[in-house]
C-alpha cells in the first residue's frame, strides 16, 4: 500500500496524535483536504492482505454518501480530542499538606478513620495527591540506625487505596518552634544525647543561644555520631526509606522526594525562630557562632588574607528594623564594605554546599527511581524592598538589589535536576504592612525567573493557610504568569502546586466549595488526570548527578537579570473580592451546620 509523506504534500497537514488514533482504530489510510473532493479510494474495514496482494475482507472503492457525515464527525471528535490535549498542557497538579501529626511522636498512624474520610474528600474534589513529612525524630527515635517505616506504610497504603499520589518530604529538621507548629517533634533522641555534650552541633546566634531544629551546617562532615557525620546519617536515612519503601516507588505512587535541608525543612539558616521570641518583620539574626562554623569562617578569612577578620558584631538582633543596626545601615553600612561582602559570600556559599552536599546523596540514594528530587526555598518578602534586604541576608540568601542570590541556587539544584519550590505565591504586597517594606510578588518572579533561566522546574506553596478567592486567584496568577496557552504548554507553568494544609477548616463546606474551585480552575477547567505524561514530559528514572560545579561559576549566576513578566490578574479567577464577601455572609449563616 502505497504511504504519503507530508512533505511532499505541503496542501496537508500532519495529523494530530487524536487523528492518527481514529485512522487506525477504523483502518483508514488518507482522507482528502478539507474542502476537496468526498472520495476516498478505498476503505478497509479491518483484515489483512494474503501473500498474494488480496485482502480478506471487504475492500470497495466508492464515493462516500451516508457515510461522510460519521467520518465527519469522527475528525470533529478528533479535533476536540487535540484541543483537550493541547489544554491539558497547562494542567497543574494539586497536592494538598497532611497535619504534621499524621503520624504521632509515638509513631502511630492515628485517627485512621477520620484520615481515610478526608482523603476520599479530597479525592471527590480531583486533587492530585497528598504532601506527608516523612519526620527523622519518628522513624529513627529508638537508636542509631533502628528505623521504624511501619506507621508510614500503612499511610502510604491508605493513600494509594485512596488513588492519591504522594510528595515524600525527608524532614529532618524538629517541628515545633516556627510558624504554623502545631506539635512538637524533636530530633531523635540519640542526636540530642551528643548535644548535651557538645551542643555546638546546633546552629548558634552571636548571644550564644542555640537553636536544636536542625543540626549547623559545621557538622556536616565531622564523624561525631559514632563515627557518622550528619550527611551520612541523612544518606543512610533516605537509603533506608528506599528499600523499605520500594513497592510504593515502583508503583509510582511517589511521584516527589523533598529533601528537608534546614529549619522547616527549607534552605536556610534559622534566622527568625518565633521560640526565641522573633515577631514578624524582624530581621532575624545570623546563626553561625557555633565553633565548627566560627573555626572555618577564621580558615577563610585567613586564606583571603585577612586573619583578622571575625564574625559579624554589629547586625543587632531578632526584631530590630534594619535602620538600627550598624551591619545593615543604608549609609556605610557593614554589608556595603569588603568585610561584610566577604562574610555575606561565605555565610551563603555554605548554605548552598550544605545543599548540594545533600542532595548529592539523596541522588545516590533513589538513583533509578521514576521520581524527582526537590528542594524548597523560603519565601522571605519582608525588607525586600530595602536596599539592604535584611531578612534574606541573615537567612542565607545573599540577594541585593545588584546581586542575585535565588539562581545561585537554581544553579546548585541543576546539577542534580532538582524542583524549585517555593513559598508565599499566595501573598499580595497589598496586603502587607508598609513598615515590613515587604515585597512577596516581586520575590515570586525574581525566585521563578531564577529557575526557569536555569532550566529548572518550579513548584510552590501558600506560606500561610487561606481559604479566600483573592488568596486563590493570586496562586492561579503565579501558576500560569502569563495565563492559558491553547496551543500546547505555556511558556511559564509551575510543575505542581501543593497547599497548605488539610485542616477542619479547610474541609468546611463553604471553605471546602471555593477550593473545589480552584482545584478546577488550577487544572484548567478540565477533568482530573491521573496520568503525568499527558500534561507533563516523562518522569524518567533519577540519573546520576551532573559533576561538581565550581564555586567561581555558581557565582557567576549572580548578576542580575530582569525578571519574567507576570499578568496583573489570573486570566482563570476563582470569583474575587465579591464573591469573598458573599462567602463570608454564607459563613456565618451556615456555621452551625458545619
């Protein structure tokens, strides 16, 4: 039978992959333009040809009659089919949080049924999947080593029962001490029992006061846990995760391995801990007195040719405004001069070794996974519009209005194809205080322009829960900056999108409607699907990490570049400020009956 090659034929077009299915499904092998003639040479209606040309079942050449309307509204089916394709491109994921608590200190899986009830809910509404923190402090309590999975297996079971995907996150930070804390989990207690004697395992604020949520950065390599360094007990915790998880990977019903790598399991110092009395918009201090830190920092310095240089003595403390303060003064201030660009280098060149250090054995341990790796970076919007951006600084993020502190990062978790998620793309600067000069929407476009030049992808969060459509369409905003694309995957899309957090509150039927909303709008109006590959490229297996990049070309991803454009508005709302206050009035008069 003789084939037809496209090129030759410039008057047609190359049938869509819908097309191609409908063709072979009816065996047909060309039809004419659109617009042309009816005929069609032959039609096959299923069967083979013999050895000697003949094929055994009917064949006819005719000139279609009442036949051409069913082939015609096959090619319409077609054609919807492609279109749905093309806009299934711009479907985002929904995950929502599990509680923090899901599986207790005491490493049960409680209130089992209550939990199955609310995932089936979140299942009815189409979201994707579920985020669980998988808490270090828990699996591993009882020694070095012992891990316990059993509360965690029976959750992931529940969850693939539920037809839910899964977001691991390897949280090896303690919970309670920072916003939204709701229980307390402290690192396992054979980790706390060598910090009673050297407690310079924890990260340390110049008054000295340490921090016990998650171990300094100083201690990364030292062999301090019975002969382990603290990247080993991390690696040697992931490795166990796999094996011990390793039907659920195969299933691919996780899909996501957050790897926690600091304070509330982002990239970052504990600058702003609210258990050492922080408030909102303190600049928060840094956290790097500890003597492993303050030993290398020394090595440094000294390296540069300058032994004499110390730790910074003059960036004031937890809730001071920037202007009060020596290090972060708008005229001479410290960070303007060589010193304190020496230190503010160093303080952040080690927060993104720490980082790549991490996620170099979170490579190794679920190299050939069908999954991705991710990393969450803080979204920390207040000062950000102060020339001296002091709440970044002092958690890490050396970002200035000529220097670009987000794609160093980017740069880093290209290495190991890792996610960029984000925090507070629910956030407005108009609903900030002014005095905070904070500047959240500006913040998301710097941080997202700063992965996709780096050919990353990017995922995000609400820092703080919202049940509003304003919250709502501000995260559709962020998720599509420049809106739908009918026309196959929009330049600028989030990979996945996970919310903050399931909750009673969520789960209100007023509440629990506009996120039913969202969850379609978010997926862009179209029907849930369970399968990546339609709206995504291929999750293929997890491949060894690229190699090593040097400091000097890390930085060079420091210069400045403009940012993304974003649409003002979300071009899919949810309903807006109005529909907020009909909410809210429907709130109060169905209250009791929630």
């Amino acid at each position: 039978m003789t084939s037809i090659s496209y090129a030759s034929l410039p008057h047609l077009e190359r049938p869509s992959p819908a097309r191609t299915e409908l063709r072979r499904r009816h065996g047909w092998h060309e039809l004419a333009p659109v617009g042309g003639s009816r005929k069609i040479e032959k039609i096959e209606f299923g069967g083979r040809f013999s050895s000697d040309g003949t094929f055994k079942r009917v064949t006819a050449p005719q000139t279609v009659t009442s036949a051409a309307p069913t082939m015609v509204s096959d090619l319409e089916t077609a054609d919807s089919l492609a279109d749905k394709e093309k806009m299934l491109a711009n479907y985002v994921p929904v995950f929502v949080m599990l509680p923090l608590d899901v599986v207790s200190v005491s490493n049960v899986l409680e209130k089992q049924e209550e939990l199955r009830r609310q995932l089936r809910q979140l299942r009815a509404a189409d979201v994707d999947g579920v985020m669980v923190d998988v808490w270090w402090g828990i699996v591993e309590a009882e020694g070095a080593k012992c891990y316990d999975w059993s509360a965690y297996r029976e959750l992931f079971h529940m969850v693939e029962e539920e037809g839910l995907k899964l977001q691991a996150i390897m949280s090896f930070h303690q919970c309670g001490g920072n916003i939204g804390d709701a229980v307390d989990i402290p690192l396992p207690r054979w980790v706390r029992d060598v910090g009673e004697s050297d407690p310079d395992i924890y990260y340390t604020n110049r008054s000295g006061t340490r921090n016990r949520e998650y171990l300094t950065i100083g201690v990364d390599d030292q062999p301090i846990f019975d002969g382990r360094t603290a990247v080993e007990l991390y690696s040697d915790f992931m490795k166990s995760f796999r094996a011990n998880m390793a039907d659920f990977l195969d299933a691919g019903i996780i899909t996501d391995i957050e790897v926690g790598l600091g304070p509330a399991g982002e990239l970052r110092y504990p600058s702003y801990p609210e258990a050492q009395g922080w408030v909102f918009p303190g600049i928060g201090e840094f956290q790097c007195y500890d003597k492993y830190m303050k030993e290398e920092f020394k090595e440094d310095a000294t390296m540069a040719g300058h032994p004499e240089w110390d730790l910074p003595d003059d960036a004031g403390e937890y809730n001071d405004k920037p202007t009060k303060t020596k290090f972060f003064a708008a005229k001479n201030g410290t960070y303007l001069t060589e010193k304190g660009s020496f230190f503010l280098t160093w303080y952040s060149n080690k927060l993104l070794m720490h980082g790549d250090q991490i996620l170099d054995a979170a490579n190794e341990a679920f190299l050939g996974c069908k999954l991705k790796l991710a990393a969450k970076v803080s979204g920390i919007h207040w000062w950000y519009k102060d020339d001296n951006h002091a709440a970044e600084l002092t958690a890490g993020y050396y970002n200035l209005n000529d220097r670009d502190g987000y794609r160093t990062i980017a740069r880093m978790l290209a290495r190991h194809d890792a996610i960029l998620n984000f925090t507070c793309v629910e956030m407005r600067n108009s609903e900030q205080i002014r005095r905070a000069k904070s500047g959240p929407e500006e913040l998301v476009r710097q941080v997202f322009s700063a992965a996709w030049r780096e050919g990353i992808e990017v995922a995000c969060e609400n820092a703080l829960s919202r049940y509003d459509r304003r919250g709502y369409d501000q995260i559709l905003k962020n998720a599509r900056p420049n809106g739908l694309s009918r026309n196959g995957r929009p330049k600028l899309r989030v990979l996945a999108m996970t919310y903050l957090r399931l909750s009673d509150e969520l789960l209100k039927r007023i509440n629990f409607n506009v996120f039913r909303l969202f969850v379609r709008k978010i997926h862009a109006d179209q029907e849930y699907c369970a399968d990546p590959w339609k709206y995504f490229k291929p999750i293929t297996p997890v491949e060894r990490s690229k190699p090593a990049i040097p400091m000097h070309e890390i930085l060079e991803a420091t210069q400045t570049m403009k940012s993304y454009p974003f649409d003002p508005e979300t071009d899919t709302s949810v309903g807006g400020a109005f529909a907020d206050l009909v909410d809210a009035a429907l709130r109060i008069l169905t209250s009791s009956f929630d």
